[in-house]
C-alpha cells in the first residue's frame, strides 16, 4: 500500500511538472528601443514579414512576428500561429517601438 502512494506522488508530481512547462507563456527576450536590427535577429530570430519603405530621407520597417514561439497548443492551431503577436517599428535601422497584439 505504502508504494501505491508513493508511485501516485510521483506520477502526480510528473504530470503537473509536464503541464506546467507545456503551458507557460513563452516570451521573447528583452529588446530595448535604440537596438539595431541585428540585435533583433540575435534575440528573436528572422521576423515571419518585413515591410519596409522610404520616406523624407528615412527608411522604415514594420517587422512582423507570429505567434507561434509565444503560445504552445494542444491541438490543431495552425491558424493561430498565422496571427500576428508582436510589430517591431524600425527607423534607420535601429528598433524605435513595438506593439504586442495578443
């Protein structure tokens, strides 16, 4: 009877260690307003899309990133990982703001 409870401590124990890293939120490292594009990559990786444009002498891009990293799912998601989580703002090449739209 003794190694009945101890065997259900241990397996409770398991699956709620299992679940809990399976459920927590990941999130991005730190970026700081003022990074370069470069540092952006290092830390979150190529952005799913880039647009970029030109105006009064300024080059600016919108960096795209999904949800995928961010958000492990059980089951079928892959339309969820299409949704967009976070837009990086870039001016001159150095990061100047973002927005989480989670």
């Amino acid at each position: 009877m003794k190694i009945f409870f101890i065997s259900a401590a241990v397996l409770i124990t398991l699956i709620c260690v299992s679940y809990n890293g399976y459920a927590e939120d990941k999130s991005f490292p730190a970026v700081h307003t003022g990074d370069n594009e470069n540092q952006v990559i290092e830390r979150w990786g190529i952005p799913d899309n880039k647009s970029r444009m030109y105006e009064e002498g300024k080059r600016r891009a919108v960096w795209i990133y999904n949800c995928e990293y961010l958000t492990p799912c059980a089951q079928d998601c892959d339309w969820y990982y299409d949704v967009p989580c976070y837009y990086l703002f870039f001016e001159n090449g150095k990061l100047t703001g973002w927005h989480d739209v989670r």
